[in-house]
C-alpha cells in the first residue's frame, strides 16, 4: 500500500502535484466551450463510456459457461482487475506518453481494437452469455471451461482493454490535461458502479457502439498522425 501510493504521488507530480491537477482542470473546464476543448471532452466521455460497456460484455461471455457461484467470482474477479488496473495504467500514463513512438504504437493498438469492436457489431455472433451481464451473449467469444481459464482469460483482456481505455483517452486530450485526469477517474467510475448498465443499453441502442467506434478510430489515427510528427516523443525522430 505504501508503494502504492507513492507511485500515486511521484505520478500526480507529473500533473504538477494534487494543486496543479486541479488548476488544469479548472482551466481546462473553464475554456469548454472552446472547440478543441469541447471536442476532446466530448471523445473522452464516448470512449469511457462504450469501453467500459465492452469490458462488461467480455468478462461476462468468458464466463458464461461456468457454474453460477463460480461465473460470479470470476465476474467480481474482472470488474475489480480492470478498476485497479486502470487506476495504475492511469498513475503513469504521463510517463507513458513521453515514451519516443508509443503514442505511435498506442494509434496502433487503438485500430486494432477498432477492427476488433467493428467485427463484434458486424457480425453479432451469439454464445451463452452470462445472466449477470446483459448484452454479452451477443459477444462472439467462446465461455471458458475451467474456473482458473475463465480468471486467466478475463485477467489478459482487462489488461488490454484497460491500456487500450487510457491510452484512447489520453490521446484525445493530450493537449488539455485537466479532461485527461477527469476522463481517467470517469473511467475508473464507470467501470466500477455502471458498466454492466452501459452494456445494456449500448445492446440495446447499437448505435451508441457506432458512435464510439467512429470516435475511437478517429483517435487512432490522430495519435498515429501526431506519434510520427511530434518532434519529442515522435516516431520520426529516430528516422531524422
């Protein structure tokens, strides 16, 4: 716990410590009716919210063909992996950025995911699905057999899913670090209390995944576009 925190602390730094998080977001929440400002905030709020939903509908179809008091286990297991591993992806996500070319690879992965999410929605296989989870018999992905291939299976795609959320949501508000720090407690919000309702409706309403996986790809080729030029941390720099 104390090492914890004193991550927490040297990553809250990065933002200039607990009093310039909250003068950045100040800032930037006081220019929201900025276009640039008003756009990154919009494409932070879409992602959080149809990647928590997808997070939801994986966990509970990987699950889905174990036993009830079983499947809720490995469901809890899920749910408290992806909060913890948001929260830590989060705490160095400044640091991550500073990183020549991840910004680059990070546009990369995010179109995989988009190819991934498209597939999903295109073909809308169905499996078991798991009655805890709704929408997620919708998913396409084989129910694992075992209870330890159900966690190990749910622990891989958390860690995906959760660099892929902070990653996409740093990369839509890049340039205004306050909705950055708000789109990742948002994110750890979500997927704590209302994740399995986001799945519901976006199972419900399709086109609310649609929206997210056109603002998701859009994203994605801006931190390509941005990981190449950036004259820091761009990929062009190890070429010029």
């Amino acid at each position: 716990m104390l090492e914890f925190l004193t991550q927490a602390a040297a990553a809250a730094q990065g933002f200039g410590g607990p009093g310039g998080m909250w003068d950045h977001i100040v800032n930037d929440f006081s220019n929201i009716t900025e276009p640039a400002a008003f756009a990154a905030f919009l494409q932070v709020l879409m992602i959080d919210i149809v990647l928590a939903g997808d997070n939801a509908i994986v966990v509970g179809a990987l699950a889905a063909g174990l036993p009830a008091d079983q499947r809720k286990k490995v469901i809890m297991i899920g749910v408290l992996a992806a909060l913890v591993l948001r929260i830590a992806f989060a705490l160095v996500v400044t640091q991550l950025m500073q990183i020549v070319g991840l910004i680059f690879v990070g546009g990369l992965l995010l179109i995989w995911v988009a190819w991934k999410m498209w597939r999903e929605l295109r073909d809308g296989a169905h499996s078991a699905g798991s009655p805890e989870i709704e929408g997620d018999e919708h998913s396409g992905l084989k129910p694992a057999k075992s209870f330890a291939g159900a966690a190990w299976a749910v622990a891989v795609a958390d860690v995906s899913m959760s660099l892929d959320n902070v990653l996409a949501v740093a990369g839509a508000a890049r340039d205004h670090p306050g909705i950055l720090i708000v789109g990742l407690i948002f994110a750890v919000a979500l997927m704590g209390v209302a994740a399995n309702i986001i799945a519901k409706y976006i199972e419900r309403y399709r086109w609310i995944a649609y929206i997210g996986l056109a603002v998701i790809v859009y994203v994605a080729f801006k931190m390509i576009y941005e990981g190449w030029i950036d004259p820091a941390v761009g990929m062009g720099t190890l070429f010029s």
